[in-house]
C-alpha cells in the first residue's frame, strides 16, 4: 500500500469510484435484500478507500455504507434487530479500515523517507543476496565503489582483493549472525587512487528461517581521516627524530620514510643541493640507497625539481608516459627511477633551498590527491627544518673531526725522522681519520719520471716498491703532472683511467675493483711550492669523496708534506753522513797495506755494514787468466763462493757486462728475466733472483782493474746519490788495486783456483 500522490484530478476520480462502488453495493442491497452477500458488498468500496485513498475518506466510505445499510433495512428494524447490528458492523468496518490504513500509511511514509535518505546519503549502502552475493540494491553513494555500472555480485562490483577480503567477513556474518566490521578498507579504484572505508555488514534473516537470506553492506568514506592521521603521524616522526637525534642520515630515512608513508608510493629518493648539483642522500622502496647515493646530477639537470623549489609548491607528475615535464626531468636521467607517477616534494627552510623528495610509483599509474600534495608540502617544510638542523650539527662535528684528523696527522710527523717510518705513519692515520678503505703515498722517484710507491694502509697491505706509476698516466700521475685533485666517482668500467694498462711498472693496479675500491681520490703532495708526491684514497662506495671533504684532505696533504719534508731533509743529512763516514772507512782500508785481499776484505765489511746489503763481493782482475778473481765476499757461505769464485770475461755476466761497458749496472736496466744462462746460475746460487742488484767496475785511467757485485733485499730504484756513493767507493777501490798486489799465500790460493 503506497501513500498517493497529489493529484486531484486523480484524487477526484478515486473518489467517484468509491462513491460508484457505494451505490452499487445499495442497490444489490434492495434487490438481495436478506442475503449476508448483499450485505458484504459494502465491504468493496471502503477497501478500495482505504488501499487507494486516506483514512478520512475511507471513514466517510463506512459511514455512508453504514447510512445506506439502515435505509435498505428500515422496514424490517421494528421485528429484527440483527438488521440493525448489520448497518453498525458496515459502519464498525469503515472505521477499522480507516484506522488500519492511518497506521500503515504512517509506516510506509516512515519506510519511504528513509529510503529516500539513504538513497541521497554520503554512507554507501547495499544489500547482497546469500548464496553468492547478488547484488540486490544499492544507493547512489555505493555506487562510487562499483568498478561497472552493470555488475551482479560482489566479485563483479569491487575489485577482487577487496571482494576477497569482504566475501570472508560475509561468510563469517552468515555463520555467526552477527555484525562484522572492517576498517579502513583499502579499496583501489580503476584510475589508481586508494580510497579507506569503514564497513560493517549486517546480515537479515526472515522469520522462521535459520539462515540469513541476505546481507546488508554499510561503508564510510573516512579517506580524508586516514591522510589527516598519516600526516600528522609523520608529522610527529620529523618533530621526534628532530628532537631525539641530530644524526644526518638517521634524519634523512626519517623523511624519507614519512613522506612516502603519506603518499603510499612504493618507490623515492632524496636529493640535497650540494655545490651546485643535485647530490643523492637517501633511497626508499624500490629505489635502493646505492644506486640513489652515487647519483650526482648538474642543478639544472632536474628542471621540475628546480620549479618545485622555486615556487615552494609540490609538482606531480600523474602519467609519466604522457606527460612532456618527465621526460626532461628524473625519468630519463636518472634510470634507477624509472617511474609511471611521481611527486616532487620541495625540502625549503625560510629562504634556504636543501633538497627534494621524489615519491614515485613504478607499476602503474597514480593519481595525488589535492590533498595529498598539500599534505606532503607541509611535511617537506617540517623535514628541510630537520634536515638543516641535522646538516647544522654535522658540520659542526665535521669540523671537530677534521680538526683532531689534522692533528693526529700533524703528530705522526713527530713520531720519526726515519722518512719510512714517517710515511707509514702518515698512510695509517691518513687513512684512519678519514674512514677510508685503503691509502697510498707515492713520491717522485730520482729520475723524476716515474711516482714510487712508499706507504700503504688499509687493503693493500704492505706497499712494493715495484710499484712504481709513470707521470701523467692513470689518476695519481696527472693528479702529479696537473697538480691538482682529481677524483672518480666509480671505477666500474673505467680503471684504464686510475691505471692504464702497464702504467704500474713490476705491479698490479692497487685501486681496482678486484680490491674492493669503488671510488678514488688523489691528492697532490707539495715540498717546498713544487709536487712531490701524491696521496691515493680509495673507497669500497661509490661517490665516498664529497666535494667539502677535498678541503679537509687538501690540509692532510699538506701537514703530512711537512713532514715527508722533514724526514727527506733528515735522510738527506743522514745518507751524507753515512757516505762520509763509509768513504772514510773504505780509505782507510785502501791504506792500511799492499795486499789485495787483505784491502777488499777490510773495504767490503764497512760497505756490507754501511750499505746495509745482504750480499755482496769484490773481484779482481786478473789480466793474464782474463778472468775476474773473487777476493772477499760477505752474506753467503764458502761453497757458494766456490762455485763463482773465478768469472771469465766471455761469460756473459752482471759483472762482466759492467767491467765491458765501463758503468754501473742494475737490475732496472738488466732484470732477472732476462739474465743469460751464467748469469741465471750465479743469482740462483746465490739466491738473489728477486734482490735489488748492482754491478760497478773498477776503473783506472780508462782499464778495469775489478769490480764490485752487491744485493739488496729492499726493493725500488737506485736513486742518483746511491749511486754517486758506489761510484766514489770503485774509484777508491780502483786506486788500492792498481797500486796493490797478491802476497805469497795469495798467490798460491789463486793458482789453486785457476787450476779448480
């Protein structure tokens, strides 16, 4: 029964139907008259009243047919009183049915005015059928959810992980008879937004059934709750992270971390301004802290990053595929973050530009909310605040560190004066303090064309003397060559520029790959205004050298010149010294008597101590045999000597090669590779296959006279000054044996070893 509508015309037909129906019912009366059906016919038209009218018409109805009633039967009301109990019961009906349909209107218009409520209401409403879920209704509001117009069941009209989670709550509410709820239901629409919703499902079950026939689903929006909450939770993450620490890199995954929680992206990374470039500090999600660190990207390689700072205001980009701003921005230079949707979040502090944030979505396209980007751009404030402040207190603790750095490097030149002792040091602390993996100091060599490996710390172990870099090849060699700092951020693909191929005479390339070293820096060493050295670091991390960490290493360099300088001063009087007093030694000894062996004994012993050799001989030449005779020898036994203790001159020797070319020669100019047959079995004897060896003739007015071999267990070249000193002890040596000659009992014991 439905309340109608109000329209009079119809009104007025309605109610000349009734009346029609009403006069019908009195003449069936008069001509059934005694008949109950005749009577019953007055039942017709207050029903009609009542069902297509109102209460009051359908009390006129009954009291009319009431009236009509008593006029049919008034001629019989004198004898039968169950005539006038008929008219009343007429009359009782009508107002009965008046009543009924007085109560049922007023139910129904309260049923009407709540459908039309829930139709037009934000609270999203329908019901589904059980089994199955059919969809049997819905209002308006629900149908912001339904992913078609045209859907049939619960699986049709959400998207299936939503239907999956709901179809278990319904099932529950079927088997339990009892009222489920869901909150913040994450519910993804066609476009990629996410929307949250309260749920509950009611489930109906009709009388005299024992099995709900049907579900009833309510759902509010609470979207704008959820994004409020979030905010200020990570609102209140930035304000706790600012106040419990200062820690940079704790800061920076703070705001990382929040920003991306209130967008829900699933991929970011946080860009500082540093030197006029975008520099990588932190990755989130897909976007991994390693790649993201080692990015370092000109400022205005990142236009919609350098608009966001400008005007203050998050940029998004919704569909990266088709919109023209991606492609001249972060999706094409900077591959790690190859994305479909992107936000750029302005980290601004007052008038300072610090950075920004790129929250990203990399599997499909999304949507940023207004509110959303509002949201994130308050955050960005809050977080470049952070960050500053954090930045602020890093400085202030760089700078602390850089100042104890300068000087444990300053007191490890007071350490020694030993120059190896100094340089070991010095590579130790240097790489110490700045946290490096490895360290190296080479210097200039005497040639001046070739940088020597000194000192190393960290990875490499101990430093070779083998190593030795040509200037102006690989990076410490035009580091030198340039004088100034030169860097690589990554070495993968690119070592040919640290050490190209050889360029490491007699060693390996120490800052490779096959080491553990990502990035190198190479510094040059100065001594008194010119480049003597160069100091190598290397990292395990890719971009470890930030530009503001140049200056720090610089003052390193040159605390630690200042003591290479010190060192080189001392050796240099030392080694003087030393000369002085091993000249004075081997003069005495060439004046103490005529005996040539007697001479080369007592001379080999001070240049043995003084040389610091662990091998050495001297040789006579003999002019008759043509043969070189050994007279004295140090650092190896008797039978060895044996073996050696005669050299003819057309044996193809180190020593013969010196006596035949008149000058000093080394193993740089004749290696052990490529030794002949004799001279490979003497170095074998002698075990000297790896030492550092000289051969130098004795000459005197342009003739050999004999000639000294010696061995070094250090490896490296002869510098100018050693070799100086060698050539002044032959000239001395060449003198006493020209002058001097074999007693009796040496004579003998030459005889015997021609004859052997």
């Amino acid at each position: 029964m439905s309340s109608p509508k109000k329209n009079p015309v119809k009104h007025a037909l309605l109610l000349l139907l009734v009346g029609g129906l009403t006069l019908g019912a009195f003449i069936v009366g008069h001509l059934l008259d005694g008949l109950l059906a005749a009577d019953s016919a007055y039942l017709i038209p207050i029903l009609v009243a009542a069902f297509f009218l109102g209460p009051i018409e359908t009390l006129a109805a009954g009291l009319v047919s009431m009236m009509l009633e008593l006029i049919t039967e008034a001629h019989t009301l004198a004898r039968d009183s169950g005539d006038l109990w008929t008219a009343v019961g007429v009359g009782g009906f009508g107002a009965l049915a008046a009543l009924t349909s007085m109560q049922i209107r007023r139910f129904l218009k309260h049923i009407g005015a709540a459908r039309e409520s829930l139709a037009s209401s934000p609270l999203a409403y329908a019901e589904f059928g059980f089994p199955g879920y059919p969809l049997r209704g819905h209002n308006h509001a629900f149908r912001q959810l339904m992913r078609s117009e045209g859907c049939e069941t619960l699986a049709q009209c959400l998207p299936a992980e939503t239907a999956e989670e709901l179809s278990f709550l319904m099932d529950r509410a079927i088997s339990t008879r009892t009222r489920q709820m869901a909150s913040e239901q994450v519910i993804r629409s066609e476009d990629g937004r996410n929307s949250y919703w309260n749920i509950s499902l009611i489930p109906s079950t009709m009388p005299g059934r024992s099995t709900p026939r049907s579900i009833s689903m309510f759902a509010l929006d609470v979207t704008g709750a959820v994004h409020r909450g979030r905010t200020r939770d990570a609102a209140l993450r930035i304000s706790s992270a600012v106040m419990s620490s200062l820690n940079l890199e704790e800061t920076l995954r703070v705001v990382i971390d929040s920003l991306a929680y209130i967008v829900g992206a699933n991929a970011g990374a946080l860009f500082l301004i540093e030197d006029g470039h975008w520099v990588g500090a932190a990755g989130w999600g897909e976007s991994g802290d390693e790649e993201i660190r080692r990015l370092r990207l000109r400022y205005d390689a990142l236009p919609i990053a350098v608009e966001a700072l400008e005007t203050k205001q998050a940029i998004a980009i919704e569909d990266a595929r088709t919109d023209d701003r991606a492609s001249q921005g972060i999706r094409e230079k900077i591959p790690p973050l190859d994305f479909q949707s992107g936000l750029a979040v302005p980290l601004v502090t007052g008038n300072r530009r610090i950075g920004v944030v790129w929250l990203l979505e990399t599997n499909r396209v999304k949507s940023f909310t207004d509110e959303q980007i509002e949201f994130a751009a308050i955050i960005g404030a809050q977080a470049a605040l952070a960050i500053d402040n954090a930045s602020a207190y890093e400085s202030e603790h760089m700078m602390r560190k850089s100042l104890e750095a300068i000087e444990a490097v300053s007191e490890a030149g007071l350490t020694s004066l030993d120059l190896n002792e100094v340089l070991n040091e010095l590579v130790t602390r240097t790489q110490d303090v700045t946290q490096m993996d490895a360290a190296m100091i080479l210097l200039v060599d005497s040639s001046g064309e070739f940088l020597q490996a000194q000192a190393t710390a960290g990875r490499f172990g101990e430093a070779s003397s083998d190593l030795r870099l040509r200037i102006g090849e690989g990076l410490a060699g035009r580091a030198f060559g340039e004088g100034v700092t030169l860097k690589i951020d990554d070495i993968t693909g690119h070592e040919d520029e640290i050490c190209p191929d050889g360029s490491y005479r007699g060693g390996s390339c120490p800052f490779s790959e096959k080491h553990g070293i990502r990035s190198v820096l190479a510094v040059p060493i100065r001594i008194g205004g010119k480049v003597a050295g160069v100091l190598q670091l290397g990292s395990g991390h890719e971009g470890a050298f930030a530009a503001h960490e140049w200056g720090l290493i610089q003052v390193l360099a040159d605390r630690a010149s200042l003591a290479v300088q010190n060192s080189l001063l001392h050796n240099e009087t030392s080694q003087e010294l030393t000369r002085v007093a091993l000249l004075h030694d081997v003069a005495a000894a060439c004046a103490a008597g005529d005996d040539i062996r007697s001479i080369a004994e007592t001379a080999l012993e001070a240049i043995y101590r003084q040389l610091g050799c662990d091998l050495a001989s001297i040789f006579h030449f003999d002019r008759e045999k043509d043969a070189l005779v050994n007279v004295a020898f140090l650092g190896h036994s008797r039978e060895v000597m044996d073996a050696i203790a005669t050299i003819r001159m057309d044996q193809d020797t180190f020593l013969t090669r010196a006596m035949r070319t008149h000058a000093v020669v080394t193993d740089q100019t004749h290696p052990s590779s490529e030794a002949s047959q004799t001279e490979a079995f003497i170095l074998h004897s002698l075990g000297a296959e790896d030492n550092r060896r000289a051969a130098v003739p004795f000459i005197y007015k342009g003739k050999a006279v004999g000639g000294m071999a010696l061995a070094f267990s250090s490896r490296g070249i002869f510098t100018t000054s050693e070799l100086d000193v060698l050539k002044s002890i032959a000239n001395q040596l060449a003198v006493a044996f020209h002058n001097s000659g074999y007693s009796a009992k040496n004579k003998t014991q030459l005889t015997e070893q021609f004859d052997a």
